[in-house]
C-alpha cells in the first residue's frame, strides 16, 4: 500500500454491470483498478501481478471464488481478499474465509459498506506468510495444537480462523468483529468475551500461550516457539529406545 493509502485492486467479477460500477466507484476514490470478468483471466492476472487487495466474488465462470483464493495463498500471494457474493449460508461463509479469504461480504451492499470493509482490512499491517503448524479444520469447527483437537463454536473458529490466516500480526478489533459479526449490532465488550472463550479452550493448557492483547489495537497469535535443541535430542533418544 502506498504512502497515501491508494490502492491497487484486482476486481475479479462476472456481472459486466456490477464489474463497471466497482471500477467507477473505486477509481473515483483514487485507486487504481484493474478489472477481470471471470475467475481463469483474474487467477492469470493476481498471479502476474501484485495487488494491494482483490475483490473476489464466488461465483464466476471458469474457476470460482475459492479456487482462485486457494491458489493464491498457496504461491504466498499476500494481497488482502475481499470475498463479494450472493451466497449467505453458514457452510459458504466459513468455506470462503477459510480458504484464504480475509473478509466475506453478501450481496447486495452499498458501496459505502464495501469501501469501509475495503479500508478496515488494508489498515492492518502489511502481510507477510504465516508460520504456524495447527491444523484447521472447517467442517468439524476443530483446531489440532500437537496432539489435541481443540472443539470450537462457529465464533470461536471465525476469529481463530482469522487470526491464524495473519500469524504474527496484530489484527485491528474491528477487522476480527467483521470476520465474526458483520455489520450485525454487537456489545461492546463481545469480542473480548470471545476471545477470552478461545483463550480458556486453546491457551489455558498449555505454557506458551499465543493469542496475545495488543492494546488499544486488536489481538495477534503467536506460532508456538521451535523445539529447542535438547528437546529434538530428548525425542531422538526416545525414538531409538
């Protein structure tokens, strides 16, 4: 992102109407945008390419939302993704935000809602490719740390699932209240509440505990420390008993 916080947006959507309002409105704000009317030519140009974001909708000719998504943080494309659809279950709002995307936004918006969105998640620190080796799993809403199968809500597993796509950053409040929420009321104190759920099921047993309060900001998880080099003899030894 640029110094004056003008973007470059890969907007990657079927509908020729939508795709020139998106630019138009965009452009008018000052960023630069680069349109992709279905998912095989917007995969070609996010891969060719570096964005600062992508507005992605789910639903497009040739590969679809997912897919694209999937790919790029497999190559480590770090570009802030926008999922825009029609599609409001539960299964495919969990489906788009665990395959990579940051944020999930349902058909119809107001321009203004999107660009809130837009901005709320660029504000957050640059990206760079998380290291972390929990396993996630998004039909059981379970999270494996070492041998443990962690049982989550659907709460609990969106703001994980959005702290883990970003390990090592500090993720603004807000941006984790719209992963969860939406733009549905909430108490003011419902996010730590939340978070405070995760922490019981996910931090209390263990010694090194990840998700950490960076105040006045937002909440960061930490990759669990490597094995020091006593422990790996320790478990060599073990192995060869």
């Amino acid at each position: 992102m640029t110094a004056t916080n003008k973007l470059r947006i890969l907007i990657i959507e079927d509908d020729p109407r939508m795709l020139e309002l998106l630019c138009k409105g965009l452009r008018e704000e000052g960023h630069t945008t680069v349109p992709a009317p279905d998912g095989d030519t917007g995969l070609d140009l996010a891969l060719r390419h570096d964005f600062d974001a992508i507005l992605l909708d789910l639903g497009l000719p040739g590969r679809d939302g997912i897919d694209i998504a999937l790919t790029l943080r497999a190559e480590n494309k770090r570009a802030f993704i926008l999922m825009v659809t029609a599609r409001d279950a539960e299964d495919d709002v969990i489906r788009g935000l665990d395959s990579g995307a940051d944020h999930y936004l349902v058909k119809p918006f107001s321009f203004a809602e999107m660009l809130a969105r837009l901005k709320g998640l660029t504000r957050a620190t640059p990206r760079s490719a998380p290291s972390s080796s929990l396993a996630l799993d998004p039909v059981r809403l379970t999270v494996r740390r070492g041998n443990k199968v962690i049982n989550l809500t659907r709460s609990e597993y969106l703001l994980f699932s959005a702290l883990h796509r970003r390990t090592g950053e500090t993720v603004i409040r807000q941006t984790l209240i719209e992963s969860i929420w939406g733009s549905d009321p909430i108490s003011p104190n419902a996010l730590d509440v939340l978070v405070n759920s995760l922490r019981t099921k996910f931090d209390a047993p263990y010694e090194h505990k990840s998700i950490l309060t960076v105040r006045g900001v937002g909440y960061s998880l930490q990759p669990d420390p490597a094995p020091s080099t006593d422990d790996i003899s320790v478990s060599l030894q073990e192995l060869i008993r």
